[in-house]
C-alpha cells in the first residue's frame, strides 16, 4: 500500500485523523459512534465494520475512504449480499442455534468487503447448508407431532373399546363396534406410516406451523376414514368375502383397516403443494 493510501485510511467516517498505530489494534474510536447500536460484533477494520445489532439484524458500514477509494467488485459483492439477505430472512424465531448462523451469514458479509469473495460465498454455501437442514428438521418435527396428537384420541378410544368390548359391544352391536374399533386402527396404520416415511420428508419450515399441523391431523383422520370404509366394504362382503370367513374374521377386518390407514400416504401434500406453487411464483418474478 502506497503512503498516501496509507495517510488515507487514518481518517475516520467522520472525517477526523485518527493514528491507526497508537490504537488498540481494535479500530474501537473509529466506529465509537456505533456502540450504542452493536448487539455482537463480527469484524471491525479500520475500512469498514460488521456486526449484529439491537434488533438481532445484520448490519455493517464503510468508511469514506472505503467508497472512494477500494475497488470492489460490485457483481460479487452484491451477490454475496442478496444471499446474506435471503438466508437471513430465512432465519425463524423457532430455529435453534439461530445466532451461530446468523454469525456465519455476517462473516460472509466481512469477508466480501474484505474483497475475499471465494471465502465468501463458502462461508454462505455452509450457512444455507445448515440452515435448510435445520429447518427441514423443524419441519419434520412439527408434523409428527401433529400426527402423533392427533393419533391419541383414537388410540384412547381403540384401547377403551377394547378393554370393556363386552359392554360395548353390547351398545353398539357387533358390527358397529368392529367398525368403531377399525377407524381406530387405521388412525393407528396412518401414523404408523408418517413414522416410516418420516425419513423421506422433504419439507421446508417455510410452509406455516399451523400447515405442518393441518396436514398431519388431516391425514390420522384420512386413514381413519379409511379403516372405517375398508371394514364396511368387509363386513357387507362387497371385497375379499371368501376370506373373512371363520373365527378370525374380525381380526382380519382390523388387520385390513389398519393396511388401509397405512394408505394415507397416497393422499397428495398440502405443504408440497404450496411449496410447489410458491417456487414457481419466484420463478415468475
């Protein structure tokens, strides 16, 4: 660096001559105007300062000397910040560990105006990497524990049924307790089959926490539906009459209910759906 760049970078913002060499090595009086409004600093040079502020946001500020003189490269720069911005808008209340990649996304920032684009977009390229993970983790858990709820009235009333079946059934007659007790069942099929493919979710958090609730009642209560229309079908020998024959016939029409539960999954997604829609209007724009 020539000296007059050098004689340059000892004025601060304000315009003041501040010598670089007798600070603290921290830039602290040159950005002291800001104190008041930094929550957690990341990076303070005597160009330029980045850190978190008051209201947990991203901030950062350049010296005079900065935007009249460095010669950053505009594309990248402000590719870095678009990305900084969209991952920092991604950022739910919900997530853990929301500061440590909200750290990772302003470090990203400080390099860029550090003119170090390629640590940049790697420093973005891990932050979105965690983070979609993260939300997608958020996202799977919102749903089974809307499907588990939702499954344990019926589970209750499946055990109740059976443990006092003499009344009941008693009350309800035998078809109809076979057929009480086969919604039930195949409530439990349906939960039983989020569980399985709780895996191959590959929902985003983006989608509203009532959504995740709504499609994982929706579908206990699909399979439930299910179990009951597959042991009508049983019962009134409309399908497979020949082989609920015998003393094992109600076992078998519960056994069928449950497998019918277990076909919620060809029950199309709410959530994928809106995510669907919602990719393609960012592609429109």
């Amino acid at each position: 660096m020539v000296e007059s760049e050098v004689m340059d970078r000892q004025k601060d913002v304000n315009g003041a001559t501040v010598d670089i060499f007798t600070e603290t090595g921290d830039y602290r009086e040159r950005w002291k105007h800001l104190e008041d409004d930094i929550e957690r600093l990341i990076m303070r040079t005597a160009d330029f300062v980045v850190f978190i502020n008051k209201k947990s946001e991203i901030d950062w500020q350049t010296s005079k000397h900065y935007d009249d003189n460095i010669k950053i490269d505009k594309q990248k720069n402000n590719n870095t910040l678009n990305r900084a911005a969209l991952l920092e808008s991604m950022l739910d209340s919900g997530l853990p560990r929301v500061d440590y990649y909200k750290n990772l996304i302003a470090e990203s920032i400080a390099r860029s105006l550090d003119l170090d684009y390629r640590n940049a977009e790697i420093m973005l390229d891990r932050a979105e990497k965690f983070i979609k993970a993260r939300r997608s983790e958020m996202s799977r858990y919102w749903y089974l524990i809307a499907a588990a709820s939702m499954t344990l009235p019926f589970l209750l009333v499946g055990i109740c049924l059976w443990l006092w079946r003499t009344d009941f059934v008693a009350l309800l007659g035998k078809a109809g307790f076979i057929l009480v007790l086969s919604s039930s069942a195949g409530a439990i099929g349906a939960v039983f089959s989020v569980i399985v493919r709780s895996g191959q979710f590959n929902f985003d958090s983006s989608a509203v926490r009532r959504l995740h609730y709504l499609e994982g009642g929706a579908r206990i209560w699909a399979g439930a539906f299910s179990g009951f229309l597959a042991a009508l079908a049983v019962k009134s020998e409309l399908v497979l009459a020949s082989l609920y024959r015998g003393e094992t016939r109600d076992y078998l029409i519960l056994l069928t209910a449950f497998v019918a539960g277990a076909g919620e999954r060809l029950v199309g997604s709410i959530m994928a759906r809106v995510e669907n829609e919602r990719a393609g209007q960012d592609e429109i724009e």
